[in-house]
C-alpha cells in the first residue's frame, strides 16, 4: 500500500519537517527584529539579553551611593546631587575620579537636554 496521499508517507514527512525548520527559521528572525528595533520616542526601559549595563558609584557630599545604572545616575544628575566635580567611580578604573574626568559618564550628561527656559507669565 504506497499511496503517495497518506500522509504518513516519507514526502508528506520529509515536506512537513522542511515546512517546519523554515517556521522555525522566520520566528528566530522576526524575534532578533523586534528585539533590536528601535520605535522614535518610546523609552526602552527593558535591557537587551547579552547587553550588560553600565554599573555607576558616586559620592556626593563624601558619602558612597551605588551601584548605579544609567538612568539612576541621569535622575541624579538632573537633580544636580551629582556635578562635575562629584567624585565617580566605575568597575575597571583604578580608583575614584571627578566626573568631568569620566568619558562614559559625559556622554551620559551629553544625552541629557538642557534645562527648560524661564517664562515670565503674568496671571
């Protein structure tokens, strides 16, 4: 009994497994997509597997705050409880240096906006 219709013949299974492993396939892809699509304006608050973030000390005012991520140290900079010359440390440097000193922390600042213009609105 070959019947080439049944499908529990060796092309329906050969077809079906192909069929299979490129499902797979575009499932994988479309996932990488959407994991490392960037959308204009959205806050990618989440963190990219394998992507590891920055870890962050400072001392203001000589007290030790951390570790810190990037948007920790952002709201603190905001705040202006971290300045230029507020000592900093990462993992990898050798000891404790003022902020202005420390190119990954710079381009943290340089990412920030400016502060908002005063308005004199009269009531």
């Amino acid at each position: 009994m070959d019947n080439n219709n049944n499908f529990f013949s060796i092309d329906r299974l050969v077809e079906f497994g192909m069929g299979m492993a490129v499902a797979q396939q575009m499932i994988n892809m479309m996932n990488q997509t959407m994991q490392t699509m960037y959308v204009p304006g959205s806050i990618q608050s989440m963190p990219q597997p394998g992507v590891t973030q920055p870890i962050y000390y400072v001392a203001p005012a000589g007290q030790s705050i951390g570790p810190l991520n990037s948007n920790d140290l952002s709201r603190m900079i905001m705040n202006k409880q971290v300045t230029k010359d507020t000592l900093a440390w990462m993992p990898g440097m050798a000891g404790w240096q003022t902020v202005q000193n420390i190119p990954a922390i710079l381009r943290i600042v340089a990412l920030m906006p400016p502060p908002l213009p005063q308005t004199n609105v009269q009531p």
